[in-house]
C-alpha cells in the first residue's frame, strides 16, 4: 500500500482518491445540468381551471378510472416548450394501492392531443409494477416491473396491471 494511505483500507483509498480528482464533481455537474434542461414545471391548478373541452375531452377517461376506484388527487398545468397546452392528473386506488398519472398534451406543431395513462403499485418486496402506454424509460431500474407498449382501452390495461 501506498505510504500516504497506510492506516486507511483499500476501499476508502480509493474512495479518497476518484474525490481527489474532482471527477464526481464534474459528473454531478453535467447531471444537474441535464436533469434542469428536462424537468417538466408544474403548476397545481383547480377543476375550474380546465378548459370546458379538455374537460368534455378528459371526462371518459376520468370517468373509467373513477369505474375503477381511482379518485383524483392532484391536477396540474404542465410548462414546456415542446407542448402547446398539457395538464396531468394524479389519481390514487387506496384499495389496490395505486396511483395513476393522465397525461393530456397538445404538441406546438398544431397536431391532435395525445392521452397518455400510466399506473403504478408498489409490492410489499420493494419493485414497482409499472405499466404505461407508452415508453417511460429505455433503462428501467432493476427493482420495476414494467410493461411498457400500446393499449387499446382502460379496462385491457388495468386488467393487465
């Protein structure tokens, strides 16, 4: 071993020297950079607050999840530079231990609104089951379940969840 570390274990040698570097300085960094250039603002907003056509729009789905003991938790205006308009709602099933995420987005390009649904249940284990209409992540972390492709309705993906 190295003179100068000769009352510390290898670990913690080693430890000391990557921070002596100050590489995980710059790492973080360009982490924090990344994570402000994708972060999503959110603005927390009322029913009332909804246009009447995103409203009359959103009723179904709301209407289906609310079938399936989902209640609304949260509503949100989303601000993004790619979105004309979007809103996310955050429904909670005390009763299955779920929570669901709808997602209402209008691209700036003038192009038709997506719906998006995303339902989550944590096992008593620690994993995440996790299905989504669409990809969330390429690399999800080892402890989701996840399936993550197109369904056609409500019902096919909550009886799949």
């Amino acid at each position: 071993m190295f003179a100068a570390f000769s009352g510390m274990s290898f670990g913690f040698a080693l430890l000391a020297l990557v921070f002596a570097t100050g590489l995980p300085l710059f790492c973080a960094f360009i982490a924090v950079a990344n994570v402000r250039r994708y972060r999503v603002k959110a603005h927390l907003i009322d029913s009332y607050q909804i246009p009447p056509d995103v409203r009359r729009r959103m009723a179904p789905w709301l209407n289906r999840l609310g079938h399936f003991g989902f209640r609304q938790m949260q509503l949100s205006r989303l601000e993004s530079a790619g979105y004309a308009e979007a809103h996310r709602w955050i429904l909670l099933n005390e009763e299955e231990r779920t929570y669901a995420t709808l997602e209402r987005t209008v691209p700036v390009s003038g192009a038709g609104a997506s719906v998006s649904l995303t339902l989550f249940t944590a096992l008593r284990d620690g994993t995440l089951v996790v299905t989504a209409d669409r990809r969330i992540t390429h690399h999800p972390p080892s402890w989701w379940q996840d399936v993550q492709r197109f369904f056609g309705t409500v019902t096919s993906q909550w009886k799949l969840h």
